[in-house]
C-alpha cells in the first residue's frame, strides 16, 4: 500500500472536524505550492522585462508582487501549519486513547511482567513519533505531488521545448 493511500486510510478514522481541518490544510498546500511556482516566474520578469530593458518601474511593480505572494505564501504556511499540528495532536490524542484502552485490557500478570511505567513510556514514545510522522504528511507528502504537477504546468506553458527533458529526468527517477 503506497504512503499517501494508507495516510488517507488513517484519516478516515478520524472524527468529522479533523477531516475538514485535513481538507483545509490541503487546500492551503496547493495554494502554498502556486505561490511557490509564481515567484520565479516573476523574478523572470523582473529580468526580462525590468533589467534588461532597464525599466525600473517594471523592476519596482513586480518586486511589489513578489513581496505579495510571500506574504500570502507566509500567511498559508502559518495556517497550514497550525491545522496540521491541531489535526495531529487530535489524532495523537485518539491514538492514545486507544491504546490506554487496550492497555488496560491486559491481565495484572501481564502488566506485572512488563511494567505499567515501561508500556506509558512506550506508549509516549510511539505516540510522539506518529504526532510528528502525521504532520510532517500533511505537511510534505502532499505538498510534493502538486509541486511536480505545478512545475511540469510551468515548463509546458513556457518552455515547451524543453518538456521532453524533464519527462525524462522525472521517468528516471
């Protein structure tokens, strides 16, 4: 089973308000992933059309909105941030409950053998790990995907020349 599809078969058991924070952060993914791919396109202008013609109105406007779409990229970043660290904490939180429950489902002869401060530790320790493997998901696994799309978008649209070659370097990897 590939990442992504056993992440989405986690996020299934979560309850309703976790999934639309998922679906939220997700959206604010692709809109991080745009700005992300606007603002080379703009540094290109800014050479294309400011340096070269030495139009420092067109060099001023465009590094105006540069600025824009890294504020706007900022502010999305922050907010992807929180929802993903909001949903992972909720989702460590029923990972937790789980386990306390199955935990107390042992026999007094198992929890004596193993120790009831080794299984917390233990329980605190896998716990954290799936927390931080869960945000950092949300975070990248799908950031990555719609990087690529967003890229191969761009070198079609402006370099269509060159789409031969990434198709390649991409089929090689």
């Amino acid at each position: 089973m590939s990442g992504i599809a056993a992440f989405l078969r986690v996020i299934s058991l979560a309850p309703r308000s976790q999934k639309r924070n998922f679906v939220i952060a997700q959206l604010g993914v692709v809109v991080m992933v745009a700005t992300q791919l606007i603002i080379p396109q703009l540094i290109a202008d800014i050479i294309d059309d400011g340096i070269l013609a030495e139009n420092v109105g067109s060099i001023a406007r465009t590094s105006f909105a540069m600025i824009c779409w890294t504020v706007v990229n900022l502010v999305v970043a922050g907010g992807v941030a929180y929802l993903s660290a909001a949903t992972a904490t909720n989702f460590a939180h029923a990972i937790r409950a789980m386990m306390y429950d199955k935990t107390t489902q042992l026999s007094y002869g198992n929890i004596d053998r193993i120790s009831a401060g080794g299984l917390l530790v233990r329980m605190t320790s896998d716990v954290n790990i799936m927390r931080t493997s869960f945000m950092m998901a949300m975070f990248m696994l799908f950031q990555a995907p719609w990087m690529l799309l967003g890229a191969v978008a761009l070198v079609w649209l402006f370099t269509p020349d060159l789409l031969w070659i990434m198709a390649s370097v991409v089929g090689l990897t």
